[in-house]
C-alpha cells in the first residue's frame, strides 16, 4: 500500500513526499530488496543518482537476481561515465 501510494505521489509531481513514503516503508521493512528498490526508483526518479544508486546496491545485495536492480544500476553507472 505504501508502495503504490509513493509511486502516485510521484506520478502528481510530489517527489518529496513519494521519498518520505518510501523512507517511511524502508524503515518498517529495513531488509526488503523491494522496499529499498522503490527508495532508489524515487531518487532516480527525482534527478538524485547517488542515492539512487546506494539504495539500488543495497537492494541487489538481498536480492542479487534482481534483473530490474541491475538495469537501473547499469543505467546510473553508463550516465556517469
């Protein structure tokens, strides 16, 4: 529920609040890949790669096989270069 509320809040163009509800789920479930996975989709979302890509990494290290993870990961990593 938290998830798709963050992602609503995203879609009306209130990136601070999608990230407060994404922090909120990341720290009722401090060890889901998925939860950790949407805070990083919200930062990428809101121009914020760095930590788009801590939160990414730290998904794939629960869930290495996490297609998704990896191709945001790649992305971030491929646009920095």
């Amino acid at each position: 529920m938290m998830r798709n509320e963050g992602f609503n809040r995203l879609d009306q163009e209130n990136p601070a609040v999608a990230i407060q509800i994404f922090e909120m789920n990341l720290f009722v479930h401090p060890k889901s890949a998925r939860a950790l996975q949407d805070l990083g989709e919200g930062y990428m979302e809101t121009g914020n790669n760095k930590l788009a890509l801590k939160y990414f990494k730290e998904s794939l290290s629960i869930n290495p096989d996490s297609q998704f993870v990896k191709d945001m990961i790649e992305k971030i990593e491929g646009g920095e270069k």
